[in-house]
C-alpha cells in the first residue's frame, strides 16, 4: 500500500509506512490503488479526461470528469458535483489506469455526467469535517427512532455530504422493509435530504472495519473490492474442519480467505489417483481415511471381520499401483508391507530443526478439579489447630466415641491404681489446652481422685 504522500525506490516502487492499508499520516484510503503513472514526471496530451474520487476514505468510489482548468492530480482534495449540491473528495487515481478500474466495474462512459469543479480549499475542508462530526451522534439518534418504531432493520453507517445537504443511511435487512414512516422521522430530525441503502453483512464489515483472527485488518475493508461466494466445499478440499466459529468471519459469513488458495489445493489434488476410497485385500478392505496434500500420502485403515485396524500411510504412486491390480482382479495379500515410514534425517550440526507437532485437540481430557478437597487443604495449613477435628462424614462415629470416653471415664474410677495414673495424666495433657476457664474443673477432679485413694 501507498499514496502520493510516501516516498518511492529508484524503479518507482512505493515504500509504504507499513501499516497494512490505513497510513500513520491518514491519507491512505481503504481499498487504495497505487497510481504509478503519477510518480512519472512526463506530459501526457492524449491524457485522459476521467477520474477516480473517493469519499470518506474509501468508503465508495465514484467516477468523474477532469476538466483542464482544475488542474488537479492524483491525491489532491477536490470539489465535485452532485444531485443535490456539491460533495467533497480525494482524487484516488487518475489518468490510464482509470480505463482498467472502469473496465473492472463494468462502467461505461457515457454514463458519467458529473465533473470536478475545483480544488478543495480551506472553508471546504472545515465543512467536510463538521459533516464528519456530526455522523456519530446522527447514527446513534437514527438507531434509536427506529427501535421505537420496531423496523426489522439494523442501521451500520451513516454519512453526510460535503456540503451538509444530504446523509446517506446504510442498513442492512433480511428482506425488503417498508421504512417510509422512518425517512420522515428522519427528515424531520436532521432537517436534510434522507437516502437509504441497502447493503449486505459483507459490504457492513467492509465499510465499519475490524481485526480479523490473523491479526490484520479485515479484507474487505482494505483491499478487496469484489465479494465471490464462499462454500464448504473450499474447506473440504482443503482438509479443514468444518467448524463454524473457526470458518466464519465478523460479518457472520464464511471467511473470503478460503478461497485464496483453493485453485492450489485443486490443482494438487489432480494428480491423487480418483476413486481410491477402497483398496481390495483378501482377509478384507482398506478404507481412506485422510489424505495428505502437502506429503502426497495417503491414509489407509484396515478393515478385518468387522475390526479396524492401524492407519497406514502409503504414497499417491503406490495407491494408483493398488488400483491397477484390483482392477486385473488381484488382491492385495499384505497391505502393511507397502506402507510408507518416512524418518526425517537430522544432522546433529543443523541448528534450524524443523519438528512436526501432533494436534491434539479434543484427544486430550483433564479430570475435573475437586474443589473441596483442596479448600480443606488450604484451610488446614492456614489453621494446623483444626487438624484434630474430625470431618462431617464421622459424626455417627463421634458420638460412639463420647460414649466410649464416658464409660472410659467410669472404669478410671473404678479400676486399679496403675490404670488410674494413666488416666489421670491424659487429663493432665488435655487441660493444657483447654485454658484457664478450666483450672478449676481441674481442681475438682484432682480432690476426687484424693478422695478415692
């Protein structure tokens, strides 16, 4: 990408900022042509008349006349005629180049009245930018009104003329709406000239912009001019997962870029030999499994008694040998013998190893996280004192446990000396750690066991 603005190698190439479409200095457009025949400093007399105009910084393009007496190039702001007054511009291209883009867009030329009428001076551009001030506020009011008169409708832009005359309303719908009563709404809001158009979900992401999932701007924002239909079959012929989330794009539509390389994917897959969905054995079959475009493998699973199985993985040149020999009546006796092993030779000096990773997505399940047991955990390190109570599964237990320390109790009393020293001195080692609320309790059964001795 480039503009007039950005400086040129020695063979005319433009270097660019960079930045993938939209400049760090702001007078790059969206869906920007580089003009090269205006880097040339040559005079052209036979120099045609028509250019290229984009508003808004590539949000639509239009074609116009050049008179001689304007005297404007490529990259200059410039003041164009209208239907309803005067609208503001950037001449985008200019000069041949323009009969190829005409050419592109199927336009002919008698169908261009409109001119050029000057060079955007400072008043024009200050106008220009109130008109773009005012969008914002105009696109939220407008979603508002036409809530409230509950048009299945979803506005996504909306845009004023140079001159403040007109705004151009662009929605998007499932079928055609009736929206008269909304354009008087309109009309009676914004006090100007109201037109609606309608577009589609691709033309909405391409004129609002975004971040694709490879981490650039959108295409259809910044290149890409004309929308081909995109169908699964280019994600099946490429060996891709048809996955929804993965194989749509912001516009909620299938991604333009699987169509970037299908004629590739095509043509390599001309040369697999067709119909080998099926290798005949003489214990059974082998069944296609997958195909390898890049490897030229193919991926082979044996089928023995209703049993499958090891894949084997043989070459595109071995498969179509297969195939002559059924085709004689031949079966294959021992399909693993065939098999293609490849072992990729690694010098111990080459620093620059290419490894092949496994995708495992979907093979691999993590248990499920015992949330209690790691509280207790946690809490048993933070308290270590809560380590002698005993967990709720044991409460029956407990209780028999009080019992038995009651009768316990009881049989101290009524046992011999020995056993009563033992008894005593557990007490001794509880009272430590009960405080000194107990002392006192301590006291008494000190003098009960005097009083038994």
């Amino acid at each position: 990408m480039g503009c007039a603005s950005c400086s040129t190698t020695k063979n005319g190439v433009p270097q660019g900022c960079g930045d993938k479409g939209h400049c760090t200095s702001g007078s790059c457009n969206k869906k920007n042509t580089f003009d090269w025949l205006a880097t040339l400093d040559l005079h052209d007399p036979m120099e045609y008349r028509i250019v290229e105009v984009s508003f808004k910084k590539g949000n639509h393009k239009k074609f116009y006349i050049n008179p001689e007496y304007t005297e404007s190039i490529t990259g200059d702001m410039v003041v164009v005629e209208s239907s309803n007054g005067y609208d503001i511009g950037r001449i985008s291209l200019s000069g041949d180049l323009v009969r190829m883009q005409m050419k592109k867009k199927k336009t002919e030329e008698e169908s261009i009245i409109h001119k050029i009428i000057r060079i955007a001076n400072d008043r024009d551009l200050e106008k220009l930018e109130e008109a773009r001030d005012l969008e914002k506020m105009a696109l939220v009011r407008a979603r508002a009104i036409s809530r409230t008169l509950d048009v299945d409708m979803k506005i996504g832009d909306v845009e004023y003329q140079g001159d403040k005359r007109k705004a151009t309303f662009y929605y998007t719908a499932d079928g055609r709406v009736d929206f008269r009563e909304l354009v008087r709404l309109f009309a009676k809001e914004f006090r100007v000239k109201i037109e609606m158009k309608q577009i589609g979900a691709r033309q909405e992401s391409s004129i609002i912009g975004g971040i694709g999932t490879c981490g650039r701007e959108l295409c259809c924002s910044t290149w890409k001019s004309n929308f081909e239909t995109v169908t699964t079959t280019a994600a099946r012929y490429q060996n891709l997962a048809i996955n929804q989330t993965k194989l749509t794009g912001q516009c909620g539509r299938l991604k333009c870029c699987l169509n970037y390389e299908l004629d590739n994917y095509i043509d390599a897959l001309g040369d697999f030999p067709d119909k080998a969905d099926i290798l005949k054995l003489k214990d059974g079959k082998a069944q296609l499994v997958k195909t390898d475009i890049f490897k030229g493998l193919m991926y082979y699973s044996i089928q023995k008694l209703n049993f499958k199985g090891p894949l084997i993985a043989l070459t595109k040149e071995k498969v179509k040998l297969l195939l002559e020999m059924n085709k004689k009546g031949n079966l294959i006796e021992d399909l693993a013998e065939m098999e293609e092993v490849v072992i990729p030779i690694i010098d111990e000096d080459d620093e620059n190893i290419e490894l092949d990773y496994a995708d495992v997505t979907g093979q691999i399940e993590l248990p499920e996280i015992k949330r209690r047991s790691n509280k207790r955990r946690s809490n048993n390190k933070r308290n270590p004192r809560r380590d002698n109570k005993k967990p709720q599964n044991q409460s029956r237990t407990d209780k028999s446990d009080k019992t038995n320390t009651d009768s316990g109790s009881k049989a101290n009393r009524e046992a011999p000396k020995g056993e009563k020293g033992e008894g005593s001195a557990n007490k001794k080692s509880n009272n430590k750690y009960r405080g000194n609320k107990n002392r006192g309790n301590n006291k008494n059964s000190n003098n009960k066991d005097s009083n038994n001795k």
